[in-house]
C-alpha cells in the first residue's frame, strides 16, 4: 500500500525557516517523481515543485512563485522527501502535500495527509 | 502560465442525479503526443486527495465508473453519474501541460 507521511510543520515566524519531510512506503521511491504542493484555507492548491526520478537524474523544478526560496530533495536511502523552506512569509501560510507524480501520466496519483506550516509573528 | 477555472465555485445535487463540473483553459492542453495533459482530484474532510481522473478521460485505478472525464482542448468536464453522498467533496483540476502546473479555483459539490 502506497503511504505517504508528511512531518515538520508548525509555527515559525516571518523571515524563518523550516523543513519538511515526507516518508514514503509501499513503492520503489527511486523509481518515481516526488511533488510538493501546497494549500491555504479555503483556497485552490499550488504546485510548488518536483524532484525526478532515478532515470532522470534526481533533478528539480520549481514554481517561480518559490523558486530560489524552498528547495525539494530526497534521501533515496531512507525513501525521505523533504522540503526546505527559507525566508518564509505569512502568505506561506498552508497545509502542505508531498505527493507522488502517476507512472502513466503527468498527475498526482497519490497524496499524503498534509502538515500546516503557520508563518506569524 | 496556463489559468485553469471552474465557474461554479458551487454545485447543489441531490443523490442519484447527475452533475457535470467544468474547467476552463486559458489556452489549448492538447500536447503533440496526442494526450491532453488535464487531471481531477477529489477533496474529503479527513481523506486524502483523490485522483480520479488524467489525460482528461483515463479513470484511475479503483475509480467507480459513475465518474466520466471528458472534453478536448481548452473544455474539460467531470460527470458524475448517480451522485452517492460520499461524492459530496471539493473537485480540482489541474493541467500539467507546462509548468509552472496549476489548479482551477475549485468546485464544491453540496447536498440539496
């Protein structure tokens, strides 16, 4: 069964920064893309990057929105994802998902549960 | 970037109709490998999210057909067929044809 486990979230304050990380299971973690996206309260969700498989060489993109701010890696020993996250804002302020990219298709096929990141003073 | 709407911020549906959930594109999904690059996600207090459909027409596994994706280019729809309670969600969609992906505001699906 595929899981996926976010952790790190919580309150930091403007121009802080934290780190989040989501634990795979149930699936070969080098064999797949690895998404982050995240979600303000009542708001549509924001893809904010993605970190490659194996195959393509572990390579990132970012959505220019994050882009030089927060930076996705992964640790293929451990099948860790995580997301670095500098200089944070209050309009950082969301839920976030790690979420794996399908092997068909350029989609989310499955999510974790999320873990909110609170960015106030 | 591509912009990606769903007029209806809210639909009102009681069990075993049908309800149809419309996004828009600020330009064409199709790619040149024929696919068009359009997937929906179902939102649930206290689930995860839920693929339910990509390439604007392919199921996902588990899926209940009730579920239909369809539309071409710039229209996409999500039907649902026979509307069960449990269907009673948010729906996103979201196009992956160019980056940075994007979502569509979202369409929540209510009881009458």
């Amino acid at each position: 069964e595929v899981k996926l486990l976010e952790s790190g979230g919580g309150l930091v304050q403007p121009g802080g920064s934290m780190r989040l990380s989501c634990a795979a299971s149930g699936f070969t973690f080098t064999d797949f893309y690895m998404n982050w996206i995240r979600q303000p309260a009542g708001k549509a969700p924001e893809w904010l990057g993605f970190i490659r498989n194996k195959a393509n060489g572990y390579t990132t993109e970012y959505n220019p929105s994050v882009k030089g701010r927060f930076t996705i890696s992964r640790d293929n020993t451990q099948n860790m994802l995580y997301l670095q996250m500098n200089t944070l804002r209050a309009e950082d302020t969301a839920t976030y998902y790690c979420a794996r990219k399908g092997r068909s298709g350029d989609y989310f096929d499955y999510w974790g549960q999320g873990v909110m990141v609170t960015v106030s003073s | 970037q591509i912009t990606l709407t769903q007029q209806a911020e809210s639909l009102w549906v009681s069990p075993g109709e049908k309800v149809s959930i419309t996004c828009r594109a600020s330009q064409s999904l199709l790619y040149t490998d024929g696919k068009h690059y359009l997937s929906w996600y179902q939102q649930r207090p206290g689930q995860t999210t839920k693929a339910l459909i990509y390439h604007a027409s392919i199921r996902t596994d588990g899926v209940p057909t009730r579920f239909i994706g369809s539309g071409s280019g710039t229209e996409f729809t999500l039907s649902i067929e026979d509307v069960q309670p449990e269907d009673i969600a948010l729906y996103y969609c979201l196009q992956t044809l160019k980056k940075p992906w994007t979502f569509g505001g979202g369409t929540k699906l209510e009881l009458k």
